[in-house]
C-alpha cells in the first residue's frame, strides 16, 4: 500500500494564501466594500502569509542581503521623488518615456536616470518593459498623490539623518530607552526636536501636514469604528454641557467630521490645540456655532470641566510614558466621574507578531521624540497609573488604529461602561 508523504510547509503555506485569495476576492466584491481606503481584515491576512512565503523561499542569507541593501532603495527613491519622474510617467500614460526624455526633462545625466530607473522598476513602482523605455503602472498614480508625493520626501528629510546616528546613539547611552523628550535621539543626533524641526523648515512643515492629511482621507473615522451611542445615550442637555472635547486636534477635521456625521447630539463641541493652531483652525462656519476653538496646552490642567468626552488622536504616540501620564492626570482633574469618558485613538500593538509596519513606526518614534507605539498592555499599565480604567478596545482591522475608551478607575462610570459593554 503506497504511503501518502506529508505536505511540505512550504506547499501547506501556499495552500493557505490560496484559501485568503479568495476570501479577499470575496470581500472585495461584495456590495459597498472599498479596499482602498478600507481593506477588510482578509486583507492583512493575506499579506502577512505572503511575507512569511518569502522568508520560506529564500536562503538565510539572500534574507540578509535583503535587508542590507534597503537604504540605497530609500535613497534613489527619494531622488527620483526630487526629479519628479513620477509625474512625467503619469502624463505620458502608454507612451512611455524613454531615459533621454526623462535627462532632457529633468536635467539630470542620462546615465543616472538609467541607474536611478532600475532600482525604482524593480521596487515595481513603474514598469520598463524595452530598453530603457519607462511606463507607468498601477502603483505609479499613489506616488504623485500626497501620502507619496509629500510622505516619501518628509519622512525621509525628518527621520534620516537620526536614524543614521541611532546605533552610535545607543552605544553612547548604555543601551537604555530614551524616556525624555528634550533628550530624545534627534535632539542629540540633530540639535531639535521633530516639531522644532518642522518649525524650522516650513516647506517640510507643509509636506508633513499634507502627508498626514492624507493618511487619514477616506479612512474610517473613530466614530465608525466605536459605538457611539455608549456616549449618547444618557447625554446631559443643559446649555454649558459639552459633549466633546477634541484634545491637540489641531485644524478641528476630525471634529468637524463629527459634526456632519452627529449634527443632532446634543451639547458643544470643543477644539483644543495651541493658540498659534487654533487661530487658523476652519470651524465655527456652517456648524450652527457647535464648534468652539479654545487655545491650551495637554501639558496645563484640562479646563473644560465634566464633558461626555475628551478625545486624542495620534497624541500619545509623539510622547514618553511619563509625559503621557502627566496628560491623562490633567483630564481626569476635570472629568465627572460618573459621567466622562477619554476616547483614544492610536494603534494598539498585539503582544506577538507585531506587524512590520507598527513595529517600524515605534521605532521611529521613539528615535525623534522619545516616543511609543504601545500594546494592549502597555496601554492598560499606563492609564491604570493616571487613575484611569480601560472599559473597551475597538478595532476594524490590524492594520489601523484602535478607538479605546478608559473611564475613572473606580467610579460609577466604570459600572456603568461594562454594563454597556456586555
């Protein structure tokens, strides 16, 4: 009797991308579904098993090499993004462009566009089917929206430079996390910190926003992803009360996007950021006068007291934990205990198999502000420390943000959420 040989891990593994395949068709195509802005969680899946096919496929040390030879990648990206290529392959659409347009185009030696064009086919970023002869493709478009065109030169000209030192950073520093701002890797390796930087260089400042921006368009927002009616059901109604609160919400779009969205919850809508942000902030227009800007530093005691809820977004990541901590106390010296809530949004990292792009961004915050891209956990030992008590964690997808919610550690809120809850 012939003995079936078991499947190798390698064929089992392309079995289960196969499987994922057709769960992400079928996502894909079912009704109101937009992967681009939007991808179900299938998604992820899949593109972590093809991950791991590669590291099966490859040699130990093709791996290696792999990763070696990733700065001169960044590095020629970046140039081309400088020479606008990108643009010229969109306009030229089936044509193409050929290496001697592309010098004419941008003055560059024809030599260098050749070499420059080999690294940026092979990241599939373009097509170069004959001899140097470019076209676009399907990834060629992102690189001339904002999240490319903005977010490839920003991030690099922000982060380089510190990246670069950070080993001789940590073989200078005994090997510890920096755990203060004003001595964060980039002050040492650069003299400023991200936001005086920023500061610093204002076109960079505009390419940052911009890039942000769109980071966010299209994407779900936290009330989307969090049952809103946890803070809507048993509103207070009277003419001071404030529903939200939106802390460090710089133009006030997540704010304003509330509002469309929940034009009839009852109770003011409150943006909170630096007084030079907030004077440019675009609300108050077209918002019945819902929307109310005030000037404050997250560092000073919270002044809007009692409101349904007080709001961050993407704050918490930029800071140290004990920065965090002194940022939570200053909420919960105003919050009703039986009644207010803080609503985090920010990337809640699982404990195991962090994926590539979240375990990155931690280490890229932690490098120009000290900052952290913290876990379950972490969020938990950190709000616990300020008095506070997770009542929920809500997530689309592993590749988004998560919405947490925390009340007063002990009040009647915190009964209150869990019955919610359940």
């Amino acid at each position: 009797m012939e003995t079936q040989s078991p499947e190798s891990p390698l064929l089992s593994l392309v079995e289960q991308i196969k499987q994922a395949a057709l769960q992400e068709q079928t996502q894909t195509l079912a009704p109101g579904s937009n992967p681009s802005t939007s991808p179900a969680p299938s998604h992820f899946q899949l593109l972590g098993l093809i991950d791991k096919l590669r590291l099966a496929v490859e040699t130990p040390t093709e791996t290696v090499l792999r990763l070696i030879y990733q700065p001169p990648q960044n590095a020629a990206l970046r140039t081309v993004m400088d020479l606008g290529i990108f643009p010229l392959l969109m306009a030229n659409g089936k044509r193409g462009v050929s290496a001697v347009e592309l010098a004419e185009r941008t003055g560059a030696e024809r030599g260098l566009v050749v070499r420059l064009m080999r690294v940026i086919t092979a990241l599939g970023l373009c097509a170069s089917p004959e001899f140097e002869l470019y076209f676009a493709n399907d990834k060629t478009p992102v690189l001339t929206q904002p999240i490319g065109r903005d977010g490839i030169p920003c991030i690099y000209d922000l982060t380089l430079p510190t990246l670069s030192q950070l080993p001789t950073y940590f073989r200078e520093h005994s090997y510890l996390t920096p755990k203060e701002y004003s001595k964060s890797p980039m002050q040492w390796a650069v003299g400023q910190s991200q936001f005086e930087w920023l500061a610093a260089h204002k076109p960079r400042q505009a390419l940052f926003n911009s890039y942000m921006a769109s980071r966010r368009h299209g994407k779900p927002a936290w009330f989307d992803v969090y049952p809103v009616e946890r803070l809507t059901d048993g509103v207070r109604e009277h003419p001071e009360a404030v529903f939200l609160v939106d802390v460090g919400g710089n133009q006030g779009h997540d704010l304003v996007r509330f509002h469309d969205s929940f034009p009839d919850v009852k109770g003011q809508l409150v943006l909170q950021d630096l007084p030079k942000v907030v004077n440019k902030a675009p609300v108050g227009d077209g918002d019945g006068g819902r929307i109310v800007s005030m000037g404050y530093s997250f560092l000073d005691p919270q002044p809007v007291k009692g409101a349904r809820a007080y709001y961050f977004r993407a704050i918490f990541h930029d800071w140290p934990d004990h920065i965090c901590r002194k940022i939570l106390v200053n909420t919960v010296s105003a919050m009703d205990p039986t009644y207010s809530r803080i609503i985090i949004s920010d990337f809640v990292l699982p404990d195991t198999d962090v994926p590539l792009f979240q375990a990155s961004l931690d280490i890229q915050m932690m490098s120009i502000g000290s900052g952290v891209e913290r876990s379950e956990r972490q969020w938990r030992e950190m709000l616990d420390e300020a008095g506070l008590e997770i009542t929920g964690i809500w997530c689309d997808n592993p590749g988004m943000e998560s919405v947490i919610e925390a009340v007063r550690r002990g009040s009647a809120a915190t009964a209150a959420a869990a019955a919610a809850a359940a």
